[in-house]
C-alpha cells in the first residue's frame, strides 16, 4: 500500500499562521495506472511533478481535462515538484517503511486567487498530463494578497 500524506500550512502576509493541517489523499486511476506501468512494464516516467490548486471536487475515474475552477491570476501558478532528489530530497525510513518527502512548494497570492477546495498531483501544468493524485483543503480557501499557503507531500510505502 502507498500512503500520501499531504501538509498545508496557510499564513497570513506577515508569516502567522492562519491554519496547519494533513489530510490523505485519493489517487486517480491514471496515476495508479502510470505508477505500475513505470515500475512494473518500464513505460516511460513522467520528468516532473506539479502541485496545482483547485476550486472542484475530482473523482477517482478523472483524467485532468475532467477538471474545472483551476485558481488562476492573483499570482497563483502550477507550483513543479521535480522528479529527482531535489524535489523529494528526503528518503528514509520511518517507523520501518521507507517514506519519501516532497520538498515544499509555497503558493504566493499577490493580489489574492480562490476559492480553491482541492490540491492536485499533476504530470503537466495543463491537461495534457496525467492526474495522479488529489486531497481535500480542510474548507475552502482564499488567499488574500501576500498570504501563502505551503504544500509538503510524504509518501510511505507499506
């Protein structure tokens, strides 16, 4: 079994925090698909990784396409997570299984962007890609001019 668990931190413009939370993700058929071809069948790995910001509730049956309400303007962009040790810099193990650790991506808002309700784990910053894996906010968010809200994904295998 693979575990992916998601941190959030959300702070306002002078750093405080506004709400830290961790939450389980889902993963899409296209990312379960993709991880046992790579590993198992030698496909073709994706280079990069994309946490992306939502305003939509995804179902494990989509396909990025499928999805709608992408944050947009306000300083929001697709935040990539390399598919190297730079970006899951961390692997060790944890209580007896070996956990990999995302670095931490932070969304800035400039002006503001939202509301956004779901985070992503894409292959492409547009829909070309694959949906890997997707998980909840704890409520629906705005980000206000200078708030940020900081993304860090362990994932354990068991």
């Amino acid at each position: 079994m693979i575990k992916q668990l998601w941190n959030f931190k959300h702070c306002d413009k002078d750093g405080n925090v506004i709400d830290e939370w961790s939450q389980y993700n889902a993963l899409a058929d296209e990312g379960e698909e993709a991880m046992l071809d790579v590993f198992y069948r030698a496909a073709t790995a994706p280079t990069t990784f994309y946490c992306r910001l939502f305003n939509d509730t995804p179902a494990e049956t989509d396909a990025i396409s499928d999805l709608t309400g992408e944050a947009s303007g306000g300083g929001y962009a697709a935040e990539e997570i390399e598919r190297s040790a730079t970006g899951f810099p961390t692997l060790a193990l944890d209580s007896g299984d070996f956990q990999l650790t995302s670095k931490t991506v932070t969304f800035t808002a400039t002006t503001g962007f939202g509301p956004v309700t779901y985070a992503c784990l894409t292959t492409s910053t547009d829909s070309s890609g694959l949906l890997i894996a997707y998980v909840a906010l704890s409520t629906s968010r705005t980000l206000a001019a200078s708030e940020t809200l900081q993304v860090t994904i362990d994932i354990k295998q068991q």
